[in-house]
C-alpha cells in the first residue's frame, strides 16, 4: 500500500536495492516504476524469493507495514544473520507471536517496532513530500467528489486503491 511504497522511496533515494511482496497487482506495479523488485504472494513463495534474489543469506532489514499477525510470523525466517524485522505497522494491544529463540541469540536478529515521530522528524517527512525529493504521485490512486465518500471508503476497504483524494 502507500506506507509501503513512501519505504520504497525513501530507501531508493539511498541506492538500497527493494524486494516488496504483495497481493495486489496494482500495488506490486506501483512498486515495480518505484525501482522495487516484486514478489506476488499469491503465486510464489517469499522464502523462496527471498532465497533466490540474496543467494541463501537472507534481508538485512525487513519491515513489515501491514500489521497481519501472520505476515509477520512469516517474516522472520526471511531475515539475514545479524538482520532486523521492522515491525511498522500496528497490531491489536495484546497480539504476540512465537520469535525462535536461536535466530535471536545465535543469529543475532533484532525485532524492532515503531510508534511515533518527532517534530524534526515530521519536518524532515514535510521537506522531502513538498520538495519532490519523494515521488507522490502514486499515492493517490482516484480523485472523487465528496458526495462519493462512501463509496470511496467502500472501494478502499476492498484493498485496490492506495489513496483517494475526495475533492468537495
């Protein structure tokens, strides 16, 4: 979605080469002109994927921005020796998940979440949205009059759109 595609953006502008996996064509596409390399869940394995396009070594950093219990499970095998899984997204209070242990201590992953920003922070967000430094327009996905907003939040509870701008 678009958190996902602001990632992408933001580690192309420093040379990082991007693996997104998705479900959504149109999202995987948008991903795809970003710079991204693509991985459609629903017809290829991400452990495979991921094994392929690093040689076997794992992601040094993999952040998951979707806040699916279960993809975040499945993230964890995924992660390089001495990697982190970046959990961005939230989940409910009190969801947990099973982490191995040995791929903690022996392999030395980090789980790390994130919660708020600071103002220098957002200023920074501001400065790179407002300059072009990172490219919006794939963000908005639809431009609909207000009176629609309902099917606006309809469509977009189906998971196609990345935003739409209601226009009054």
């Amino acid at each position: 979605g678009p958190i996902a595609l602001l990632w992408t953006a933001l580690l192309k502008r420093k040379d990082v080469e991007v693996l997104v996996a998705g479900r959504r064509e149109r999202q995987l596409a948008a991903q795809k002109r970003a710079g991204a390399r693509t991985c459609d869940v629903r017809t290829e394995e991400l452990s495979t994927a991921v094994h392929d396009w690093t040689a076997g070594r794992g992601v040094r950093l993999v952040v998951d921005t979707t806040g699916s219990l279960s993809m975040a499970e499945s993230l964890v095998p995924v992660v390089a020796r001495g990697g982190e899984l970046h959990l961005f997204a939230g989940m409910p209070k009190d969801t947990s998940f099973p982490v191995p242990v040995a791929r903690v201590h022996y392999h030395e992953i980090s789980v790390t979440g994130s919660f708020h920003y600071t103002r220098a922070e957002a200023g920074e967000a501001l400065a790179l949205l407002s300059t072009g430094a990172v490219p919006v327009g794939e963000l908005i996905s639809a431009r609909r009059p207000l009176a629609e907003h309902a099917d606006v939040f309809r469509d977009l509870s189906y998971g196609d759109a990345m935003k739409t701008c209601l226009i009054p």
